[in-house]
C-alpha cells in the first residue's frame, strides 16, 4: 500500500511539474501587448472547416504545414473530394503534405527570412497570441510592408487578411511612466478604422477564431481523445486506490 501511494503521489508531482512548465512558457509568450481569450472551437467540425478554407486561401502560399497531410482533414468531416475540390489549390494529391511552392531561397529574399512553418505554431505561440495576432494589424508608413502588429511589433509580414478587416490606423498617447516620472512611454489607445473591409468587426473576429481553431487543431489532431484518455486514466488510478486501500484495510485487520 506504501508503494502504491508513493507512485501515485510521483505521478501528481510530474503533473504538477509538466503544468507548471507550460505556465511558465505561456507566461513568457505572453508579455508585451495584453492577449485576448481565443475561443475554444477545436471541437467544432464546421468552425475546423472553415478556418481550414481560410488557412489554404490565405497562410498556404506562403506558410508550409509539412507535418499536415491533407487527407487528415477527414477527420473533422471533410471527404477526399471535398478536399480536392475545395482545398487543394493547386497539382497536390489528397494524401500529399501541405507544403508551398515557394522555395526557402526565395522566401528569404522577399521577406528577409523563410516564413514559419505553421504545423505546430499554435502550441509554440497559444491560441491567445495567434488571436490577438491576427486582429491587431494596423497601417504603419515607416515598416517595409506598410503594415505593423501590437502582438508582434515590426513584424516582416504583410496583413494578408486586410481585404477582410480593412485598413486601419492604430492611435497612441504619450503618458508619463509610473515608475520613473521624467520618462515618458507611448500607450496604445484604439484603433480608427481607414478602410471597410468586406466583413464586419465581428464576422472577423468570428472567421479568425475559426482559423486559430484550426491550427490549434493541426498542432495536435489527437487532441480531443489525449484529453478523453486522461480522463479514463485519472477514474481508473481514482477507483484503483480505492479499491487497494480497501483490500489492504481488510488483509491487515487480523493481524495485530
């Protein structure tokens, strides 16, 4: 009985541990600009298939996901020929990976380095960051794209999604430091939107949510059942501590 109890008292202590390790790497992914709450439609198929629309029309051309077959898209619904039809946008084959054309020599001479491949970018960044990511571009003169990002200041890459969010501008004020009252810091106060976009704010919103959804998905397909295995595994070690305390309860109680 001992035993059994140390065991399942390690196995707390390396949970507790891999959860603290992920709060502390979500803590130092997440300081700067303060990071809005991604909803969570990794379990919704038609959320998946949209932000899978999304992904090929939008991240494909340039970002590869080589760790992602598109015949994988099965699993949240899709048939090999709505694949084909409508996923596939260019000689690639159903069970092929999603990769680019784009060779890595000619990414980095157009955007000064090889764009991320995004199979993973979701556990690497969280489903926060890649949220806030995609809806705080804003129009800046001074970058060599014309655009800039609160998550990611002077990022290199373009708002590709901008025909759909429109142009805008973000504004800012000078405020004094609390810290150091001679020092001035400039603070992020709104946006002014330039240009409409073809959707609304929160049709926007609404699409990229689906699109994080997505790569968070991608990152890891098996999500869903991992955590439905968890779940069996902590009621079986639950029901299996019960009952050994009870059998040891009742081997031991003649013997004095």
């Amino acid at each position: 009985m001992k035993r059994i109890l140390q065991t399942l008292i390690g196995l707390c202590q390396a949970t507790m541990l891999v959860a603290a390790l992920g709060l502390s790497v979500n803590a130092s992914a997440n300081e700067g600009f303060p990071l809005d709450t991604a909803p969570n439609r990794v379990s919704n198929n038609a959320s998946l298939q949209n932000g899978a629309k999304i992904f090929v029309n939008y991240c494909l051309n340039c970002h590869a996901a080589s760790s992602m077959r598109y015949n994988r898209l099965r699993d949240i619904g899709l048939t090999d020929q709505q694949i084909k039809d409508n996923l596939i946008l260019n000689d690639a084959k159903v069970g092929d990976l999603m990769t680019v054309s784009m060779s890595p020599k000619d990414a980095k001479i157009w955007f000064g380095k090889v764009p991320p491949d995004l199979s993973v970018e979701a556990r690497a960044r969280g489903t926060d960051w890649l949220y806030t990511y995609f809806r705080t571009f804003y129009k800046d003169e001074n970058t060599p794209t014309g655009w800039n990002n609160l998550a990611f200041p002077n990022v290199g890459m373009p708002h590709v999604l901008w025909q759909l969010q429109g142009e805008r501008a973000a504004k800012f004020e000078e405020r004094k430091d609390p810290h150091d009252e001679a020092r001035t810091e400039k603070v992020f106060v709104g946006f002014e939107q330039l240009t409409p976009g073809t959707m609304k704010p929160q049709e926007y919103d609404d699409n990229i949510a689906d699109l994080v959804a997505f790569l968070s998905w991608m990152s890891e397909p098996v999500q869903l059942e991992r955590k439905r295995l968890g779940v069996i595994v902590l009621l079986f070690l639950a029901i299996f501590t019960i009952l050994a305390w009870r059998l040891n309860k009742a081997y031991w109680k003649d013997v004095h």
